[in-house]
C-alpha cells in the first residue's frame, strides 16, 4: 500500500480501543445495513461486516478500492462503491444491486476536509431534511467541528451549525481521541459523536424562515439579536415577542436554544 495521501485526508486509525467505542455506539444489530465513507485500508469496515446484514462503503481513493475489493473478496455481504461521496446518490447506486438496501446506520471515520458537506449530506438542512433519514450516524471527526455539534446554548462553541444540525437530530459526544490514535496523526484533536436524527419536537412552520433567522441571527455573533435580524423585523416587535418568550431583549443568537429559535421563528411567521 502507498503513502497516505493528504489530499484525500488519509489518517489511518491504529487505536483498537477508539475502534471499539465506535463500534459500541453504533449498536449493530444483525439486521443493520451500514453506510461506511472513507473505508480507507478497512480497519473499521472488517468489524462492520462481520457485525451487520450488510455494509456498503464508498472510497474516492482508486488503489484503496482495489485493496478492499480483495480484501473483502470473500464477504458477500459488502459492496464497495468507487467515488466521491458528495457526488454520489447511495441508492441509486444500490439499484443495481437488489440484495442491498437502503442502509439504516451510518458509521464512518470521514475524511475531515469535507465534514460540513458530509453532514449535510447525511442529514440534509433546515429546509430541506434528508427525507430518508438514518437511524444513527456515528462519526469520527475533528474535535473543533464535534464541540460545536452537541453545544449548549450560551456555550463558547455555540453557533449555526450547533442549531442547524441539532434542529435535525440529537447529538452526543462518544469520546474524545487524541491524534496519536492515528498514522499518520492529523494537525488537529478528534471525537466520536453521535447523531440520531428525528423530527423536532416542536414543529417548525416554516422551515425557511428559521433558515434564514439563523443565517441573519449568527452573521456578527458578538451583536444582539435585534441589530442582526433588523432587516426583517423592527426592534420594538422583536423586543416584544423576546420578552413573551421569556428571553432578554438584548439576547444574543448564541442565548437562543433550538426551541426559543423555532418559536421565534413560528412567531414571525404569524406577523411577517
Ligand atoms: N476509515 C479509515 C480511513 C479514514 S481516512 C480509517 O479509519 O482508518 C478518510 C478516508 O476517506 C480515506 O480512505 C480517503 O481516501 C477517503 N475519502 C476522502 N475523500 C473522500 C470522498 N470524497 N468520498 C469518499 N471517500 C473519501
């Protein structure tokens, strides 16, 4: 096997006990269909297939493809797709394999270099949720990104893409990893998280508007909410429906829980 190639974001996990506590948190069951990204030289994907119905894993990386297809020759519960995982429809490609299905679980080391697109991927976006969503995504990614996933509101590392993704799913930490637990070990620290997407319990009316309350909301984080949102409401009305939420009427957008977002935005959505 060659080097690793860094434009592909190729960090090899050697911790065994990291290994185990993905494997953990994703909780295959026999009957578990498993999307892998980025099954690299199959550290990860040889567990998957011997716990799951079947695994199908996707890899940009040509001379990993032709590794992993002798190295799983035997495993006919594996499907191994060539290509980028951005450009690619899983089911679509699944069609002409009819013993695949649509895989429930999703457990991936990512390459970390596309993680925002890979979530949106995953979970689809505030206007548009993955209509087929997953039962669980584990993931291994930067620990930065991870920090901001399952961050409290009033917390440092709150922002957009706190709520946007904990708007679609919940989200926990698993572990925090070191970079040592990889060769060769990336720049930055790394963490396995959790996702389960499901609908809000609180209904959204307009999935638009929220978008666009959190794009505007967030633009300059240090200001309060009603300069960052004055282009579509005036400040005595924003003040007003604060107050009625409970809510300081000089909150930031990093005061604001999912819920106090979706209310603000069903309440605007009333006088817009
Ligand atoms: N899962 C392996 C490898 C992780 S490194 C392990 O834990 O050791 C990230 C992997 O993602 C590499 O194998 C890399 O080639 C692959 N990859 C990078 N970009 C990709 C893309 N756009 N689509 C699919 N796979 C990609």
């Amino acid at each position: 096997m060659g080097r690793p190639r860094k434009r592909f974001g190729q960090h090899w996990l050697r911790d065994e006990q990291v290994l185990h506590e993905i494997l953990a948190a994703a909780n295959i069951e026999k009957r578990d269909r498993i999307l892998e990204i980025g099954p690299g030289q199959g550290v990860l994907t040889k567990w998957l297939v011997s716990l799951a119905e079947a695994v199908v894993a996707v890899e940009i990386d040509w001379d990993l493809h032709r590794a992993l297809k002798n190295q799983f020759e035997k495993a006919e519960n594996f499907y191994l797709i060539q290509g980028d995982i951005l450009e690619l429809d899983v089911d679509d490609a699944l069609l002409s394999q009819p013993e695949f299905q649509h895989p429930n679980k999703v457990v991936a080391n990512i390459p970390y270099y596309i993680t925002g697109p890979i979530l949106e991927k995953l979970l689809g976006t505030i206007r548009h949720p993955n209509p087929r969503p997953y039962d669980s995504i584990v993931l291994l990614l930067q620990k930065e990104v991870a920090e901001r996933l399952y961050a409290a509101p009033g917390s440092k590392t709150y922002g957009a893409l706190s709520v946007r993704v904990q708007y679609l799913a919940d989200c926990e930490l698993i572990c925090p990893v070191p970079a040592k637990a990889f060769k060769p070990p990336p720049k930055v620290d790394s963490a396995v998280i959790r996702l389960r997407p499901r609908p809000f319990p609180i209904p959204c009316q307009n999935p638009k508007l929220l978008d666009q309350l959190v794009k505007l909301g967030f633009a300059q984080k240090r200001k309060m909410l009603r300069n960052n949102l004055k282009s579509l409401i005036d400040r005595d009305r924003l003040n007003a429906l604060l107050e009625a939420m409970a809510l300081n009427p000089q909150a930031r957008a990093e005061d604001l829980s999912v819920p106090s977002w979706i209310t603000l935005s069903n309440q605007l959505s009333n006088i817009l």
